[in-house]
C-alpha cells in the first residue's frame, strides 16, 4: 500500500496553536499517515532573520508532539546554507520513492509559488494543498491544488513575537503551554527583530 505523507514546512518561529490546528485539519482530510514538520533552514524568502534553527526545532517537537502522525523533521535546518523546497521533496522521493507526497502551503505561499525554485518540478512530484485565510476562494490558471478545510484562526508567528516583545503574558494562551514555558526558559524574542 502506498504510504500517504504531508509535508508541512515553516519557520515556526515560534509554533501556535493555528500551526496545530492547521496540522491536525490536513491529517484528518488528507488521511497522512505521516507529516512532516519541517523547520525551515535558511529561507531565502524570509525579510528577516529567523530565530537559532535549534530553538525552532525543539519548539517545533513540543507544539507537534501530541499529534501521533506528526514528525518533525531536522533535515532544512541540517543542512546549512540557502534552504529549497525543491531539495527537501527530492531527497524525500529518493527516501521513499513509492511514497505519495503532498506540500501544504499558506494561501500567501501560493501567491508567490511561481517564484519559487523549479517550482514547476515540485508541482511534478507532489500534490499541492492550500491553507486558505478567512474562507477566501482564489483561483490560480497555472497551479493546481487543493484546498485545505478548517477554519482559520487569528494568530500570527509575528503577532505572537511583538506581544513576547512587549511583555505581553496572553502569548501564552496562543500555543502549547510547553512552548511558551520553554520560549520563558530561553528568553526568546526579546530582542528587536
């Protein structure tokens, strides 16, 4: 039988609740029997500078771990230098070449999807599944996907570092309790970025 695995990539920076929720939706609909919670290494795509990818990763492992088909999956963050979707699917068909693979993308992401690296290679070896924001419906000629069915939820890995930033203890309410205890053990995101 042919193994089904979502590939959820990110910063994660930090992991919310809406990451979970997100997770949990593509799982039940897509019937995964693995995800893969992938850090993000080096985004090229990314204005700023993300947080240390090991404080990412073991972020990543306490908002996911409850979650018995979610791995979290090291390799972009391993793998130093300019981070590529591409190079993440290819080394996961290689891995398991028997294995249907499907790229769960924000709806933001798709936007700027053709501008991604062989984007049209990836579209070849995965199926596409869209996290659309506030039901919206959007149509795009050149890219097929499919969308994914939960309700979107209000919370932003930024929204959540300005409220850290700003001493604000309601951060808290917005991830697992164990992230936001190890996110105060580490003193993260005090700092201005």
């Amino acid at each position: 039988m042919t193994k089904s695995i979502g590939i959820y990539g990110g910063a994660f920076d930090p992991p919310h609740l809406a990451h979970v929720a997100l997770a949990k939706a593509a799982i039940e609909q897509f019937k995964f029997d693995q995800l893969l919670v992938i850090p993000t290494g080096d985004a090229v795509h990314k204005r700023r500078h993300l947080s240390p990818g090991h404080h990412r990763l073991a972020m990543a492992q306490l908002a996911f771990a409850d979650i018995a088909q979610a791995v979290v999956d090291s390799r972009e963050i391993n793998r130093g230098g300019a981070s590529y979707t591409i190079d993440t699917i290819m080394e996961l068909n290689a891995e398991q070449p028997d294995a249907r693979l499907t790229l769960i993308i924000g709806q933001d992401q798709l936007t700027a999807f053709h501008t991604w690296l062989h984007y049209a290679e990836i579209l070849k070896r995965v199926k596409l599944a869209v996290a659309m924001r506030n039901g919206t419906v959007m149509i795009s000629p050149n890219i097929s996907f499919e969308s994914i069915e939960f309700a979107p939820q209000a919370i932003s890995s930024s929204d959540l570092r300005q409220m850290i930033r700003m001493k604000d203890s309601q951060f808290a309410a917005k991830m697992n309790p164990s992230v936001a205890a190890y996110i105060r053990e580490h003193e993260l995101y005090l700092g201005s970025t």
